[in-house]
C-alpha cells in the first residue's frame, strides 16, 4: 500500500481528502441523512447564504449583472458589490442547482468546506514537519476546530470554509524557502481565493503575511537574502491583485459613490470579542459538556458564535510539546503568530467572564479619548466607556485604520491562531510519534496507536453531536398567492430590513421583495423603505403603479412592536386593503383592486 502511494501521490491526496470528509459528515451529523429536506445550523444566516447562492444563479440565468439585482429593493433593486458573495461557494452551488435544490447544495457545500479546511491543514503541516500522520491530525485540530464548528452551527459558511488561509501559508512559505515563482503564483491565487470566500480572510492573508515578511526579515539579518523576500512577495501580490479585480473593481465603484453610511454598521467591537477564559472553556453545543459550560459561557458577552474560541486541552498539550521540544527556528514564528492573534482576537478591551468595564479606571476616559482619535463613536458610547472604561488591549489600534475598523468582530481573528495552535500541535505529535521511548511504550506500532489514541482524544473535546439543522417551511398562505400567474412583487411587513425569512422564502416562490438583509445598504434604500411605510398607511397609488401586489403581515413580528404601533398598523391595513389569505403565521392583503 505504502508503495502504491509514492507511485501514485494523487492517490494519497484522495484519501486524505476523503477521510477529512467522512469526519465532516460525522461532525454535522445527522446532516447528511437530511441532506435534502433539513438546512444546516440554526435559523440565521443559513437563510442568508442559501439566497446568495439562488440569486447569483438567477442573475446569471437571466444575462443580468452579478452585482446588481431588482430582485430585492423592487423596483429599482440595489447593489451586491459590498454583499459577500461568498464566491468559492456561490460559484460552485451553480453546478449543483440543477440536480439539487439551493439548500441540499447549501449543505453539501458546507460539508466540502470542512473537508478542505482539514486538507489544506494537512498540506500545510506535512511540508513543515515532513510526517504525514501528524499533519492529518492537525488538519483535524484545524479543520473542526470549534470556532469553525460554531460558525457552521450558526450559517456562516463564509466563516466555515476557510480553507484559502492555510493554503496561503503553504504556497506562501514554499515560495520563500524554495524560491519557485509557480509557488508564488499559487500563494497569490490563494489570496484572492481568501477575498473571493469573504473580503475579512483577505485583510487576515494580508495580516499573516506581513507578519512573516518582518519575521523573515528580521531573522535573516543577511543583506543579499532581501531581495528574493522581496522579490516573491511582490510576485504574490501583483498575482493576488489581479485575480481580486473582478471582485474589487465593483466595491470600489460602489464605495466611491459615498452613498454609504458605515457608521451604520458600526458596534459590537467591544462585545464580539475572545473571552479570555474562552480559549479554555468548551463549546456549549458540546454533546456531553455543553450543559456545563453554559453557566460560564452564558458570561460571554459574544455569544456562541462569534464567542467559541476553544483551543483544546489536548491541543494545547501538543502545541506546548512542540514549542518544548522543537528548535525556535522552526517553531518561532509561529509562536509569534498565536501569541498576537489571540490577543488581537481578545478586541479593544479584556474580556474577564463577560467583565469588561471596569469602574475603578473611570481616571481613563477611553469613551472621550477613542472619539478624539477619530473611532466611530455613538454619543452613548463615550458616556458609557469614560464612566466604566475597558483595560485596553492592541486590539484598539484597529479601530483606528483604515478598512480593518470595520472587521467588527475580533474574534474571528483568532483562526488565525488556531491556524498557528495546529501548526505547533503538528510539530509537538511529530516529536512523540519520532521519539524512541514512546515507540517502545507503545509496542511496534506505537506511533499509529498514539496518533489514533490523540484523534480520539482531539475528536472527543471537539465534537457537538448532534450538530444542528433546521427546517423552514413556506407558510401555506404565502404559497398560495405567489403562484398566481403574472409578474408583480411583495412587500412584508412591518419593515424590518434585517429579517432574513422573507428572503429565504424567495428562493421558494422567485418573487421580487421590498428589502432584503444584505451586508451593506445605501443610505437612500433606507429613505425608500421610509417612503414605503408612509405609503402602507396613506396609499397614493405606488403599490398598484410598481405592481406590488400583496402585503405580507407578520403576525409574530407584531408582537414585538409596541402595542400602539401594532394596533395603528392593523387599523390600516383592515381599512385600507382587502384580505388575500390567511394562515397560522401570515396575514396576507391585496395592495390594491
């Protein structure tokens, strides 16, 4: 066997790959068996993806730009350039919609993906320790992290599959030690993948390599050796700017337009943070301890997804062993890389069980001082943070750059430590399955015994069976009146730009929407929806003139209004409009006769 795999190297790769992705479907179990009925994670941003999946399809279906769609914000529709298109999923979802609906390729895209992270895992370690056995358990460690696992859990498969950054260090760090200009063209292909997947992964691509290129630098300290350095991150840049243009250009043309309020988007820096117990705290979906972490986790201010950053007692034992017993030239900079990405991930302020505002620093008036600096600040804020402010962190510098003040969520900078974490766990099980004693300890076949006896332990501390899936129905009565022949639009109500499952129900009945949740709105789409209300309450024809056919009440959403507001919207529409169709969740109104 062993011969017929140097032979055939391809063949090596298939089984790795396949392996990683029998793990996938253990790990989101029983997903697989509900591939086609059920979509993977809770009810959130699954929605979102699944209708970025569907209407990139029906854009290109009907010869229509990628980045614009009147599909949503009917009639005049709206930009996609600032939505994360998620590309190196959406693109792939095209070839399997016409055999399988959007969610069953929503799922097994999402399945895909963490076979790739482990993959790509497994391709970066076995260059760096040269033992194929421990790579595969740091694509593992890596591949089903929990800070993964929670964003699968949660429908961010933008955050899932992000298998582009440790291909980017493969090829980035052959590059440089080989001096191949092909592995320079693939470490900027890997790049760009990274901001074809989401353009955050791209401003961490460019993190990590910065870090390597001071460390190469610094460690170097040979003149004559600057110039190849140079040379190939030049190469990886020109090649990585040039495959982000289809995907630049359009941002770039939309952000000049200064139709866009960011400020809007502003928040949640200080919240969406690593907890530092978190690094140390399992998964609360944990099939056998989650229910005993919740009372300490339920602490963080995060929450579960952007909140599980659990490293692994197991994988902080063999990253220790590596950091112990393997040289600082081949472990340094990765020491270097989990220490400053979990501090960054660790946001502007420590994070102690949820404690993060600290009265007896209230001498620091870091609300007034960040808003001087020029931090987007609501007025709130700087009350808030100079009578209880925070103990500062280097995480606060990037609030201040350009581009990264809006990566609001710091916690997702720590895969990029997990990334470092699986690195040092890989050189650490390379040692022990080297090392003579633990041979002889553990008999002939000690080193695969003691590889499979740490997967056990690493799947055990990892896994949060049974992973979540989620079923959404169509509601009957909505069902009912979009299969009416003709072309005309819905509008639900009441207007809450943010609430994903009209949009999902989209990609059910294809009719356009009103609004829809995508990453980023123009500030006169919000005027729009404004002029939209007014005229759900005073009708002057728009409804009848932009064939917008039917008004789609919420009933659940009324109950989260105050009662005055409720009441005057179903005053209005009982008075104004005739009654279409009813169902245990909708009240569905013709806009017009």
């Amino acid at each position: 066997m062993a011969s017929l795999l140097q032979r055939h190297g391809w063949l090596r790769h298939a089984l790795v790959f396949l392996a990683y992705f029998a793990l996938a479907i253990l790990f989101t179990w029983p997903l697989a068996p509900r591939l086609t009925t059920h979509l993977a994670g809770a009810q959130s941003d699954n929605q979102l993806f699944t209708w970025t999946f569907w209407i990139l399809r029906q854009q290109l279906l009907d010869g229509l730009d990628p980045f614009f769609t009147n599909a949503i914000y009917y009639p005049d529709g709206i930009s996609l350039a600032f939505h994360n298109m998620v590309l190196t999923k959406s693109l792939p979802a095209l070839l399997l919609q016409p055999v399988m609906s959007v969610d069953a390729a929503y799922n097994l895209l999402l399945i895909f993906s963490l076979a790739l992270n482990g993959y790509a895992m497994w391709l970066l370690v076995r260059y760096l320790t040269a033992d194929s056995i421990a790579a595969l358990i740091s694509g593992i460690i890596f591949g089903f992290s929990p800070i993964l696992l929670a964003h699968a859990a949660a429908g961010h498969i933008n955050w899932t599959g992000v298998e582009g950054l440790p291909l980017f260090a493969y090829f980035l760090l052959k590059a440089l030690d080989q001096g191949r200009w092909q592995d320079a063209l693939y470490a900027g292909l890997a790049a760009a993948y990274t901001v074809w997947t989401d353009w955050s992964l791209g401003l961490y691509a460019i993190l990590f390599a910065g870090l390597l290129f001071v460390y190469r630098l610094v460690s170097e300290r040979r003149a004559h050796l600057y110039w190849p350095v140079f040379r190939q991150y030049l190469l990886v840049g020109a090649v990585a700017l040039f495959a982000t243009l289809p995907v630049l250009l359009p941002t770039l043309s939309v952000s000049a337009s200064g139709d866009y309020d960011m400020t809007r988007y502003i928040g949640g820096a200080a919240l969406y943070v690593s907890d530092l117990f978190g690094f140390f705290t399992p998964s609360p979906n944990h099939f056998l301890l989650g229910d005993l972490v919740q009372p300490i986790f339920g602490r963080f201010t995060a929450g579960t997804a952007e909140g599980t950053v659990f490293v692994g007692f197991s994988v902080l034992f063999l990253a220790a062993l590596g950091v112990w017993k393997i040289a600082w030239k081949k472990t340094g900079f990765w020491i270097i890389a989990l220490i400053l990405f979990a501090v960054i991930s660790l946001g502007p302020g420590l994070h102690l069980l949820g404690a993060y505002r600290f009265p007896w620093l209230a001498w620091l008036p870091m609300g007034s001082i960040a808003q001087d600096l020029g931090v987007p600040m609501r007025p709130e804020w700087v009350q808030m943070f100079d009578e209880a402010p925070m103990i500062p962190l280097p995480g606060a510098l990037f609030q201040l750059l350009p581009v990264f003040k809006w990566t609001r969520v710091y916690s997702r900078y720590f895969v990029l430590g997990m990334m470092a974490v699986a690195v040092l766990s890989g050189y650490g099980l390379a040692w022990l399955r080297a090392n003579r004693r633990v041979q002889q300890a553990w008999g002939g076949t000690g080193a695969v015994w003691l590889s499979v006896f740490v997967a056990g332990i690493i799947l055990f501390e990892f896994c949060i069976l049974p992973f979540p899936t989620t079923v959404i129905p169509v509601p009957a009565s909505l069902t009912e009146v979009t299969s009416e022949p003709g072309d005309y639009a819905l509008l639900d109500l009441p207007i809450r730009p943010f609430q994903l499952e009209p949009q999902y129900w989209q990609t059910h009945h294809g009719r356009p929407i009103l609004y829809a949740h995508i990453s980023r709105v123009p500030e006169e789409r919000f005027a729009y929806l404004d002029f939209v209300e007014r005229e759900v309450y005073n009708s002057t024809g728009f409804f009848e003139q932009e064939e917008i056919r039917y008004l789609v009440l919420h009933k659940e959403k009324l109950v989260e209004m105050p009662s005055e507001e409720a009441q005057k919207l179903l005053v209005a529409l009982d008075s104004q409009y005739r009654l279409a169709a009813e169902d245990a969740t909708l009240r569905i109104y013709h806009a017009y006769d």
